[in-house]
C-alpha cells in the first residue's frame, strides 16, 4: 500500500510539474505574440513615408521587431478624408492591439469607430479643443499622444510672415479647409493674432483641389500681401499644387509643415512631425504592456522647425533678413 501510494505521488507530481510547464510555456506564447499596431493615415503611402518610417525607428529603438513582435495593419484614404471612418472601421473589425492615428483628421475618425481600442495620436493642433480628450494631464478614454500645439505658434508665424513680407502687411489672407477641425482652430488663433497686432485677415475657404486654385485668384484680387497655409489633410495631400500657385501668383506663403520648403515653399515654422511621430512609438509601447490611455497625460511638441528657402525668396524679390538665417533649424539654398 505505502509502495503504491508513493508511485501515485510521484505520478501525480509528474503530472503537475508538466502542467505548470505548459502553463508556463503557453504564457510564454501569449506575450509573445505578434502585436497588431493599425495605421490610419489621410494622405497617400508616398507622401510622407519618412513620418511613418519615424514611428517605425522608434519601435525599433524600444525593442520591438516588426515581423516578430509586431505587425503594421496599414490604412490610408489617399487624399480622400470622406474615407476615413470606413478604413477605421476596418480597423476596429480586425480588432487590432491599438490604433495609431496621427492627425486630427485620422483621430476624429478612429474616436468616431470605437471608444476601446486605444488611439495614439502625434500632430494633432488642439486635442481637447477637437474634442478627443478632456485634458492633456488626465486624457481619460482611449485616445493619448502628443500635440503639436500649433495654435499656440500662430504668432510666431504671423511674426515671421509680417517681417519676411516688409514689416507690416495691411492685409494677409489664411488658407484653410473648414471641414479640417484642426483648420478651425488656426483660422481662431489667426484672427485673435489679427486683432491684436491690427492688421486685416482674409479667410479663404477650400474643401478640394478645385477650390484651392480658385482661391488663388481671389486672393490677388482682394490685394492679400501674404498668407499662411494652414496644415491639414487636404494642405498636405495638395502640397505640390498649393507651393505652384503661391509661386504663379508670385505670393509670400508660410506654411505649417516643412515638407512645403522642401518642395519649393518659401518657408514653414512648425512642431517637427517626424520628431512627435517617433515619439509616439513611446506611447504605443506602454499601451502594449499595459498601460491604459486615459491615464497618459498628452505630451506638448519639444521640437520646432523653422525651414526657409532662400532660392524662393530670390524669386520673389524678398530680402531674408539676418536674424532668419539664426532661427532657422534648416536653409534650402
């Protein structure tokens, strides 16, 4: 009897041994699986792969390997913000891990699909103004990441636009999308600028390509001396276009994105989206391990560049002044 009992422990305890094994070896499995990140993006997979590429470094920089500890379900509406909710919603129905949404646009739409996957957002202008957060120290729900705080820099811009332009321009225009909330909330920090400096700002109005080349006209007729552009989905998607008709129309522009100097813009002054956009991987990480958004205060842009192209400015017959060539993070000569 004592013989048997003792086989029957040393059974027993076998069995158990291996059983925690497995439990062990299944939890091993289960954290290590292949993490879907989604990517929602407005503009096309060409136009700014570098920002994407950023947010890839950055997971990379923090250990994570695309392959093998995550996967990338990549969406873009190419152009097209009407888009954007349905290729969320393909997100949500793949029930991906969290879901990267960088700009107001792309934000507003993952928000609008689900209110449990977690959002991360990284260039959004006023993320308690859009209504994707209740405040950047305590977001609550499901969407965390960094602002750009552009309406905050509104007149560091309008400054660098006046004295680019001649000191004192009388009337400047704004060219924004008002179906772009992140343009609502320029054109508002804008005309508070306007008022307390006394200059007059014309607001023009585009939802689409045709409506920004015909804005272009107006502005020369209404005498606009200079303008800024506001960024947004339809800007960015419609750089080309936009930097072709301010040089046409032969009007000083500044703009909120570097990639317009880099394409023949006279010049931008904004938070650097490429660093915001690696920043955001920090973000993506603690979600996967655990933390929950709402409890991930909003970060503010560290990082601004002011880029200035000095063969644009020749074109036009503007002078750059001294102290351009010291703030300006680069000079496209």
């Amino acid at each position: 009897m004592a013989i048997a009992r003792r086989k029957f422990v040393r059974l027993f305890g076998a069995a158990a041994g291996a059983g925690a094994m497995a439990a062990t070896v299944w939890g091993a499995r289960a954290e290590a699986r292949i993490r879907r990140i989604g990517v929602l993006e407005a503009w096309s997979p060409t136009a700014f792969p570098h920002r994407l590429q950023a947010f890839r470094d950055g997971l990379a920089e923090l250990g994570h390997a695309e392959g093998r500890t995550f996967a990338i379900e990549y969406r873009s509406a190419r152009g097209d913000a009407k888009a954007l909710p349905a290729l969320a919603a393909e997100l949500v129905k793949l029930d991906v891990d969290v879901i990267f949404a960088a700009t107001t646009a792309t934000a507003m739409a993952a928000r609008g699909a689900t209110n449990r996957i977690p959002i991360v957002i990284a260039v959004v202008a006023d993320p308690v103004g859009a209504g994707l957060i209740d405040s950047l120290a305590r977001p609550g729900g499901n969407v965390t990441g960094l602002t750009t705080a552009s309406a905050q820099i509104y007149p560091k811009r309008i400054q660098l636009l006046r004295e680019i332009a001649g000191g004192a321009p009388r009337r400047m225009g704004l060219l924004m999308n008002p179906s772009d909330a992140s343009n609502l909330i320029a054109r508002r920090a804008a005309e508070a600028e306007a008022r307390a400096l006394g200059f007059e700002l014309a607001t023009f109005e585009a939802t689409d390509r045709a409506a920004l080349a015909s804005a272009f006209p107006r502005m020369v007729a209404e005498r606009v001396e200079a303008l800024i552009v506001a960024a947004g989905q339809l800007m960015d998607s419609e750089a080309k276009l936009i930097v072709e008709l301010a040089a046409k129309n032969r009007l000083p522009a500044l703009y909120g994105a570097p990639e317009f100097a880099e394409i023949g813009g006279l010049m931008s002054y904004s938070a650097s989206f490429t660093d915001n956009f690696r920043r955001a991987a920090t973000y993506v990480d603690r979600i996967l391990k655990g933390a929950a958004p709402g409890d991930l205060p909003v970060e503010q842009a560290s990082t601004f560049e002011f880029v200035v192209n000095l063969k644009v400015a020749k074109t036009l017959g503007l002078e750059v002044p001294p102290s351009f060539l010291v703030q300006a993070t680069r000079v496209i000569e």
